[in-house]
C-alpha cells in the first residue's frame, strides 16, 4: 500500500513542477536574477532583495546574473 501512494504521489507532482525562486534587486528596475540570494552580484544592490519566481523574472525580460552561470 505505501509503495502505491508513494507512486501516486510521484506522477502527481510531475503534473505540479516546484517552481524555482529567484531574488532581484528591487521590486522595480533590476535587469538579473539570481538562485543565491548571497550572489556576489546582488552585493551592489542598494534596494531589498525580493524572491519571485524564475518564471516571472523571466517574464520580466530578466536573464541570469554573470556571477551565476
């Protein structure tokens, strides 16, 4: 029995993906994402550091930070 819920919840959640969380600087203006809210290119940032998800930055015509790739 637990084999079968542990499989049902293994082919449920692929249809729910964990949505990645990304930090920017600001809630207006930034032009990169980060996956480390410690990133070494978030060290400039004289705003706070807001988490959104990859998806929306991207949305936002954000790309990576250099320091990330």
């Amino acid at each position: 029995m637990k084999y079968t819920l542990l499989f049902l919840f293994l082919i449920l959640s692929s249809f729910h993906p964990v949505e990645t969380s990304v930090y920017i600087c600001g809630p207006t203006g930034a032009k990169k994402y980060h996956y480390k809210e410690t990133c070494r290119g978030l060290s400039s940032c004289s705003h706070e550091t807001v988490k959104t998800s990859l998806k929306q930055a991207q949305n936002l015509g954000l790309t990576l930070c250099g320091w990330e790739d």
